[in-house]
C-alpha cells in the first residue's frame, strides 16, 4: 500500500506480533514536517515512537549511521530464544551466554537462579522457568544491569550457546 495510515496498520499488526517497525526518512528542509507527520504515524503505530528524520542539510550518512546505531541499540532484546538441539532435548545445564562487545572482547554472562538473584552491579541471566522444576524453558531472559550493557553497545553482539557446562555465579 502506498497510503500512510494503511502502512501504520501493517505496522501496527507487526507490533502486536512483537515485531517494532522503526522509521528513517531522508527529505528536504521544506518537505519535513509533513514528513515528519506521516513517518511518525508509522513509527507510533509500529511501537518505536518517533521517526528519525534526516534532512538533506545533515551529513545524510552520518547521522543515517547514528539513527542506525540508536535503533540497533533499542531494538537488542534482554530475551533470547533458547536454542534447541537438532537431535534429543537440551540439556539445561549446558547453555550459555556470551557477549562480544564492539570492541572486540569477549564475556561469558553468568547465568543466576531468577529474576531476583540479578545482581545490580554484574547482572547475569536466567531462564523463564525452572528448568529443575521440570519445566522446559523457551527463553533466556537478561538480567536489567546486562540488558543495560547489550543497549549502551550497539557494535556488540550476543549468542546463546549450548555444549558446555552453564557458568554460574
């Protein structure tokens, strides 16, 4: 569709899949502000808020790049799909997260009993249920203080791994 408010429906739909629709547009100084309306329409609708508007009297790639560094950074989940092995069921206590951040270092993350083991300071995950209760988990959550680290680096970048012994704290 080429109509604004059906393309913010599609994105709306996406939001409420999960899905967040970001939106950058590049224009004219004298075509942003019905620019600005219409892409923020969208963005509203696709739960990211604001458009990014770049005019052509920026330095388009520049601040293009840093509208592209400030989605990745809001957009990196502190929820992870737990990977399942191709053969046989996952063996809980062989999963891990690691973390390379953009400069190029590695961490393992420390994996904690639940929510309220998250240490302010180290931060650490765990699963979305207890996997020694019997439960199966589907997710890997990010405790708040490593979910903090993951957004304030958008050049990193996180695996979820299984294979060898889960470190805990």
């Amino acid at each position: 569709p080429t109509d604004i408010a059906a393309i913010a429906n599609i994105a709306e739909q996406g939001a409420n899949a999960g899905v967040q629709t970001f939106v950058i547009g590049v224009f004219s100084p004298f075509e942003e502000t019905q620019a600005r309306a219409n892409l923020d329409q969208i963005a509203a609708k696709g739960g990211s808020g604001q458009a990014f508007i770049i005019t052509t009297q920026q330095n388009v790639a520049q601040v293009f790049q840093q509208a592209l560094a400030t989605i990745r950074g809001d957009a990196l989940p502190c929820e992870y799909t737990l990977p399942v092995p191709k053969e046989g069921e996952p063996d809980y206590t062989k999963v891990n997260v690691l973390y390379t951040a953009g400069d190029g270092s590695d961490n393992v993350i420390k994996g904690v009993d639940d929510a309220d083991a998250c240490d302010p300071k180290s931060g650490g995950w765990y699963y979305d249920v207890d996997p020694a209760g019997g439960e199966k988990p589907t997710k890997v959550i990010v405790c708040p203080k490593t979910c903090d680290t993951f957004r304030d680096d958008p050049e990193g970048k996180v695996d979820v791994v299984q294979g060898c012994a889960t470190v805990i704290k």
